[in-house]
C-alpha cells in the first residue's frame, strides 16, 4: 500500500492474533481507533475501506459513520459462521459489502446488506499457468510421497501447531520410508522461527514461497485452518486440515458460538467433508496419523480429492477480486 502511494497511519500486521492471544493488544488498538477517529474528524475523506478483522474494523466503520463518510466491507465478516448477533451492526455502519465466498452474497443480502460476491483474492490472482492444473498422480509412490506441512502464518499458529504437525510426519515416515516433508514460511523471519522449533530426528525442506506453489509440488498436505486451505486447493493438493485451540476455552464458549457443521473452507464450499478436518484438535495426534496413512496409499483416492478440489475452486477464480473491489469503489465515489 505504501509502494502505491498510500500514507500509513499505523502498521498491524505484526500484530495479527487470535482470540485466545489478543487481550494484550487492546490497549494498543483503543488508542489506535481514537486516533483514527480524530483522523477522520480533522480531515476530508471521502471513503472508508475496511479490510477484514471486523473486531476492529467494526469501531472504525462506526467512527467514519459518526463523521458522515460511506463506508466498504471488503471481505465479509463471517457472520454466518459465529456471532450472528453482529448483523444490526453491519447494517448500521456498512454502506457496500464485497465477499469473497459465493454463498456469502445471498447469506448477507437476505439480512438486508448491500452485499457483491467480487471473487476470491487468494485465487482470482494465482499465475495462469498454475491455476486449474490437476494433478495427475501418474508416477505417484505411497513410500515417496511428497508432503508439505503448513502450520499458518501467525506466531500462534507455528507455536500450537508446528511440533504436532513435525510428531505426525515422523510417524507417517516409519511407516513411508522414503516420504519428504516441505513446509512454507510466509517470510524469512518466520523460517527462522519454524527452524529454530525443529524437533530432533524430524527432517525437512524449507521454502519460503506460497502457499499455492509449494502445493502445486507436493502430493499431500497438512494444512493450518484458514485460508491456506484455499490456495491448496487451487493447487488440487489433496490435505487434512487441523487446528488446535483451548479445550476450556472450546468446551465453554466455542462450541455453542460456531454454527457451521464444517470449519475449513474447502468443506465450506464443497458442502461436505471432502477433506477430513480435526478442527478443534486437541492433543492426540493418533486420528490424524492413521487418516493421513490411509489416504497416502490410496492413490485413486487422492486422484478423485484432487479433481474435486480444482472443481470448487476454479469458480472462485473467474472474477479478479481486486478489479472488482476498484470498479465497485470508482462507482461509490462518483
């Protein structure tokens, strides 16, 4: 943003967290949004554009709407999946919704929100020459099989993720001899983290890549939660999907908040289980080892996966998201 020409008030995205980790970054974000707020008060602007994170966003459509500015969603809050509740807010302080799942538009359209389905970034925006290509699985070798680990982006994620993820692939390597593991870092600085947490007598091959590519070279994945499901399957990697979060905090509040009857995103979209998902994950990694063992050595099975996944993805690649989002926005200003 800055390289276009953008002015930066503040950089968050060191800041990234879950809910889980987040209570230490409210002081710094209450200052933030008053800051904002004066911003938008001292000075003329003509449109607000909030990106994900509603937790905060939310607060800052709510002060551009106190200062009389229109105000875009890009990237919809997902309501739909817990906190329901917030819908009247949405309404208030959201002139225009852009989302970027299908289903979502006519979800947010039936509770009275200005709401255009734009296509998915993580996909619309992939290289032509990768996106849609299946896997053949031709020269496919159970015991050679190429397995990427993804343990998400944020420390958090690495930090309860990555060693179980390392305890499965060693599993799966008594069993599957000659198995390489990859695992993709979204920048050096988290490489470093994900090598300096490397357990003994785990092997593996850094990349700091994308997501979408390292999939593209991988036969299976095992994948964090979030949007790197996605970009797998674009790739048509078949994976197991896992995640891990408190069993207080779970039992005590998440299961009467999450509503959806699926977690990742593929399954989302696909309606159904057609990639296995331990979301919650709690501590045994048994379950996931003996899923992960019995797809590895079925290769027609990994073949069916792959296809079905470049299928419910391939629709989300037809519009340019961020072409969209522009026209919607040059329409909004005029």
């Amino acid at each position: 943003m800055a390289a276009a020409g953008c002015k930066l008030l503040q950089i968050t995205a060191d800041r990234a967290s879950m809910a889980y980790n987040s209570i230490k970054h409210i002081t710094h974000f209450y200052k933030l949004i008053k800051r904002i707020s004066h911003f938008l008060q001292s000075n003329k602007v003509d449109l607000v554009i909030v990106c994900d994170s509603p937790s905060f966003n939310f607060h800052v459509a709510k002060a551009a709407k106190k200062a009389g500015i229109t105000t875009l969603f890009y990237v919809a809050p997902q309501l739909w999946a817990w906190g329901g509740w917030r819908i009247h807010k949405l309404r208030k302080y959201c002139d225009k919704l852009c989302c970027i799942l299908p289903f979502e538009q006519k979800w947010f359209r039936q509770r009275g929100v200005d709401t255009t389905f734009v296509g998915n970034p993580l996909v619309g925006n992939l290289k032509a020459d990768l996106c849609g290509l299946k896997k053949g699985y031709t020269k496919y070798e159970s015991q050679k099989a190429r397995i990427a680990l993804m343990p998400g982006s944020r420390a958090a994620e690495v930090e309860s993720l990555w060693q179980p993820m390392q305890q499965i692939a060693k599993r799966i390597k008594q069993k599957y001899s000659d198995a390489m593991f990859i695992t993709v870092a979204v920048d050096p600085q988290r490489q470093r983290l994900l090598k300096a947490t490397q357990i003994p007598g785990f092997e593996c091959d850094y990349s700091v890549d994308i997501v979408h590519e390292t999939a593209m070279c991988s036969d299976f994945a095992i994948v964090a939660s979030g949007s790197a499901t996605l970009e797998a399957a674009a790739a048509g990697c078949p994976m197991v999907v896992m995640y891990q979060i408190s069993r207080i905090l779970w039992y005590l509040v998440g299961r009467w908040l999450v509503r959806p009857k699926y977690f990742s995103l593929v399954n989302l979209l696909a309606d159904r289980e057609l990639v296995p998902e331990f979301v919650p994950y709690f501590s045994s990694i048994e379950p996931i080892v003996q899923t992960v063992e019995e797809l590895l050595r079925d290769k027609d099975k990994l073949i069916d996966i792959s296809r079905e996944l470049i299928d419910i993805t391939e629709p989300l690649a037809k519009k340019k998201a961020s072409e969209e989002v522009t026209k919607i926005v040059i329409e909004m200003l005029n």
